[in-house]
C-alpha cells in the first residue's frame, strides 16, 4: 500500500466509533484531506497529541481507498497551547479554521494559505497583538490567494481615482463618492480605512503583522471585509 508524508493542521475533528476520530486536516500540499485517525481517543496512544484541533503535524499516512486516508505515524509540530489561556483569541482561531474549512479546495496546493493561517494562530496564541489587525490581516490575504480581494485604489463601480470614500460588497469594493450617491446600499468608508484595506492586499507578506494603526481603524477595515466575505462567499467571520 502507498504511503504519502505531510505536514497539516488538525482543522476539525468528529468522534468515530469508540476510540477513532475523523479528522480534516489543511495540508500544504493537497489542500483540506479528510483522514481516519485510528485509536486516537485512547488514553494511552501516541497519536493523541498529534491529532489535536489546532495541532500542526507531520503525518505519514496510507493512501486512500475510499473518502479516507489512514494515519500510520503522526508527531506534532506545533499546539498553540497559547490559545487555551483566552477565551477571546481562541475563539478568533476557531473562526478561522471553519472559514479554511469553508473554502480550501481538496487536493488543490495551499502553501501560501497553510503559511498564513499558521502565522496568524501563533500571533493570537503567543503575542498581545491586536485581534481585529489579525483577522484584518487573514481574511483580506485569504481573499488575494482566491483571487477574490475587494477592489482597492479604484472606484469598484467607474473606475474613479479620487474621493473613494465609501464601500458596496455587492460591487466588489471600494466605490467613490458619485457612484455611493446612487448606490442605497453603499457604507460609508475612511480614507484611512480604505488604505489600511490596500496595503494589506498588495504589501509583502513579511511586512503584514508589522502594522500599526489606531484600534478603530482596525474595526472599520474589519466590518467591510467581513460584509465582502458574506456577499461574496456566504460565511460570517
């Protein structure tokens, strides 16, 4: 029987007979596998800790025969036991893995996804960093790697440069003053805000997390991803 190597994060985890689980793992290079962990509920069996909701492992596991790959050896990399020490942060992360959950594509390569997710779960568990920059920061890059982002730096609408000072998630995005004058729907947008948006979706990864701004301009941000993410994708993050 063929035996495949990976490393994933445990995104969700169902109980299966008396001491099995059924897992789906985000794995870098295959997107979202479901996988058979076998005697994993047992106190005394080592895959226990690898196979953990949070839990970044090495997986070496049998090839599938049906809807399942089978765990034959798994180690942890990284828990992020951080996030059991604040209910607020740890219920950020979670969101986070249903939304992975939600729309990683089985057998479809996801390295820059697993990246970001993994980065953003260590910010949450191991630094005071600001919730809402980090969700800001997760669901917009999410969106670049989809091919989805909101349009930022341009009227969604005419194309205008200037005065984009409000947002309209049925449009795409960002849609300057003339356009939101016709628009009911449309929700008025900080210049800040509207910035915040675009630097985020065109800066290089590495520099992200670096950011700082004032709280509410997070929250701003946050609100018209999050109506785009609804929209556009049916989830509520």
């Amino acid at each position: 029987m063929e035996m495949i190597k990976t490393k994933g994060i445990v995104i969700s985890q169902t109980p299966f007979r008396e001491n099995d689980r059924l897992l789906t793992v985000f794995t870098d290079d295959r997107g979202t596998i479901n996988v058979s962990a076998k005697g994993a509920a047992s106190r005394h069996n080592n895959l226990k800790a690898a196979t953990r909701v949070f839990c970044y492992s090495s997986f070496v596991l049998y090839d599938k025969k049906s809807s399942y790959y089978t765990i034959a050896e798994a180690s942890p990399i990284e828990s992020f036991i951080g996030l059991s020490r604040d209910i607020e942060r740890l219920e950020v992360a979670t969101a986070m893995l249903r939304f992975i959950k939600h729309t990683a594509v089985e057998n479809v390569e996801s390295n820059e996804a697993l990246r970001l997710l993994l980065n953003s779960l260590y910010m949450l568990s191991e630094t005071d960093k600001n919730t809402e920059l980090i969700k800001c920061i997760f669901y917009l890059k999410n969106l670049v790697f989809m091919g989805l982002p909101p349009v930022t730096g341009e009227c969604a609408v005419c194309g205008a440069k200037n005065e984009l000072t409000a947002f309209l998630p049925q449009a795409g995005g960002v849609i300057c003053a003339e356009c939101a004058a016709d628009e009911k729907e449309s929700i008025g947008l900080s210049y800040y805000a509207e910035r915040l948006m675009h630097y985020i979706i065109f800066a290089p990864y590495k520099k992200l997390f670096g950011i700082s701004a004032e709280e509410k301009l997070y929250s701003e941000t946050l609100k018209m991803v999050g109506l785009f993410i609804s929209e556009h994708l049916g989830f509520n993050i």
